[in-house]
C-alpha cells in the first residue's frame, strides 16, 4: 500500500510539472543575437527558434511549431513605447478583423525595470487568442515580448513570459 502511495505522489508530481499552466523556466543557456544587443535565455523542455523569414525569436512550451508560444522581436525607429503600439495594434487590427485591445498601455515593472503592456484577444481556428505584448525601448531599440494562449484548451505559458524577459540580458545603450 505504501508503494501505491508513492508512486501516485510521484505521478502527479511528474504530470503537475508537465503542465503547460506550471511551466517553470529552468534556463540552460542563451542565445547572443547580435543584431539586437540581446542575450536571450534557453528553457529546459522549451524549443527556441529564431525565424528567418519573420525574425522573431520563439519560445515553443510545447516543444513544437505551435500556440502557446513566447515571442521576441526588436524593432528600430521608434522614439516610444506609446508610438511602438499604436503601430503594433494597428498592424494586429489588419491580420485579425475580430481583435479587442483588453488592456490599454499599461506600465509594468518586471525584475526591477520599467515596460509597458497592452493585452489583446482575437479568434484563431475558432478559438479565443489570448496575446499579452510587452515592450521596452533602450537606446535605438524596441524590444517586445509576447505570448499567444488559447487558455480555453489549457494551451498557456505560465510565467515563462515574464521569465524570458527577466532572464534577457540588454547589451546596448542605457535605458532611453
């Protein structure tokens, strides 16, 4: 009986740590992308790809070409964040018909330094997209984080969002 005991704690321990929503960001690397005075983090049981056609970094929690996902992109010319967004949802307001901005620019601090959220949602295959963008500007750069869920299909990523930003390393110029 204790055996059974055992095993069952350990196989809810192993699923509870499985789960997309408990994904923990154990970083195991890192990734320098030069273009964007940027060091970048590797997860443990997360797949990393940085796309050529689109030059996005992703973050795949379930370790395939697929939502959910963390997103990081660097973007030059823009003198702000407000200035950032409003292209940034414009731009989403043409690929999605259907989107909702949820959550106006809002100030967030992550790891002691200040950013900037706007939330969105929008269908994908039928399915409410949870999008929460974050941004900063350092320098001549814009760099902004995302993540993509479909909380209705446990389709989440935890923290790992927040993570990845707290685990970036900014090799450019001060904070403008």
């Amino acid at each position: 009986m204790k055996r059974l005991f055992v095993t069952l704690g350990m196989v809810l321990v192993l699923s509870m740590s499985a789960a997309p929503g408990c994904l923990a960001a154990e970083q195991v690397g890192s990734d320098t992308l030069a273009d964007w005075d940027i060091k970048v983090p590797n997860y443990a049981n997360t797949m990393s790809v940085l796309d050529g056609e689109d030059g996005n970094y992703y973050v795949y929690t379930e370790g395939e070409r697929g939502i959910p996902y963390v997103k990081l992109h660097a973007y030059r010319g823009f003198e702000s964040e407000a200035a950032f967004f409003d292209e940034e949802t414009e731009y989403l307001q043409e690929t999605y018909p259907d989107l909702q901005v949820i959550s106006d620019m809002e100030l967030v601090t992550i790891n002691g330094d200040a950013y900037y959220e706007v939330d969105y949602i929008y269908s994908v295959s039928g399915y409410t997209c949870v999008d929460r963008r974050i941004a900063r500007t350092i320098g001549e750069m814009t760099y902004m984080f995302a993540s993509k869920e479909v909380p209705e299909l446990d389709l989440t990523v935890g923290t790992l969002l927040e993570d990845m930003i707290a685990d970036c390393v900014f090799l450019g110029a001060e904070a403008a």
